[in-house]
C-alpha cells in the first residue's frame, strides 16, 4: 500500500512537471510550483522524512510562492515567445540528469533490511551515546546537523542566502532617490533652463 502510494504521488510530480513546461501563464506555473513543492513533501511523509517534509513545505511551497508572486507583480503574467531551444542547455541538462542518477545507483533501496544503517545498529547508538560527548550538544539531531554535517549545512545556508540575494536583485528592492531630491544640475548633466522671466534677463 506504501509503495503505490509513493508511485501515485509520484506520477503526480512527473504530470505537474509537465504543465509547468507547457504553460504559458506564469502564475498559473507558480501555483503548480506550488502543488510540486506540496506534493513532494507528501512523497517525503510516506518514506518517514518528516523533517525534510516540514521544511519542503514551509520553503519550497510557501515562502518560494510568496517571493515568486511578490516578482510577478513587476512583470507581466504572460511567458515571452521563446526562440528556439539551444541544443547546449538540452546536452548540459541531460549529462547533469544522468550523473545524478549514476551517483544514486549504489544506494541501498528504500527499506533494505541489508542496508548499513540496518546491518550496523552501533553507529546510530554510536551517535545517539556519544555525540554529547564529542561534540557538546544534547539534542542529536542537532549534533549531526551543526557538527558531523557541518561543512553540509553550512552549504545549505550558502544557497539559501544566495537565492534570498537574487530574488532581492530581481525585485529591485534598491532606494531610489525620488524626483525631488534630484539637484537641477547634476554632474554631467546639461545646465537647468531658467524657471521664470526674471532668472531669464538676470
């Protein structure tokens, strides 16, 4: 029962994939990003990473979609004609793709009862009865996260704070100085005209 559930969500993904492709009305895309991000944390239940699941939620479905519909208001709703699609980015994104698959290959399957976490029960107590030890922290999770997998969240807050960085770039959130603040005669600007007939005689 687990199993076709995963598939059927699954198959949500790959059809929700699909309309995003082909639509043309960007908020209707940003919705179905949405629903991929909401569907994907549902997939992420079922396999028992509830944690991922929180955070697939609340990033990729709702903070995401907030700063998606916060750029579309500076642009327009409807997607441009795009020319033809360059053979390159299709190669690049098809290499990418299959590598990525290739370094999945030697997993374990989901639920392996001969998977390493299964096969050596004394690493998961190695981490729960002595992390507090080795690294000070009680809370394991914690401990993993911010010390074993240090060098990994720190990569994490990397793209987290790049990506914050261009959106605020797209949006254009730079202070403009408005029109009444401008000196008549800026630098490298032409001479102001007088404003009346008196400045003119003068």
């Amino acid at each position: 029962m687990e199993l076709l559930v995963t598939v059927v969500l699954l198959t949500f993904l790959v059809a929700i994939v699909v309309g995003i492709i082909v639509l043309r009305d960007l908020l209707a895309a940003i919705i179905l990003l949405g629903m991929y991000s909401l569907v994907a944390a549902g997939v992420f239940v079922v396999m028992d990473a509830v944690d991922v699941a929180f955070t697939e939620a609340a990033v990729g479905c709702g903070i995401s979609t907030i700063l998606f519909l916060g750029a579309l208001s500076f642009t327009r709703h409807e997607q441009k004609p795009r020319g033809h699609d360059s053979l390159v980015a299709v190669v690049f994104v098809v290499l990418t793709g299959a590598l990525l698959i290739y370094g999945t290959l030697d997993m374990p399957y989901y639920g392996d009862p001969q998977s390493p976490a299964q096969t050596h029960p004394e690493l998961t107590q190695h981490y729960l009865y002595t992390s507090m030890d080795e690294t000070g922290m009680p809370n394991a999770v914690t401990s993993v996260l911010a010390s074993y997998r240090g060098y990994d969240t720190l990569g994490e807050t990397v793209v987290v704070f790049t990506a914050g960085i261009a959106v605020l770039s797209l949006l254009g959130l730079i202070r403009r100085r408005p029109e009444d603040e401008t000196p008549d005669d800026a630098p490298g600007d032409v001479p102001a005209l007088p404003k009346n007939d008196s400045e003119r005689t003068s």
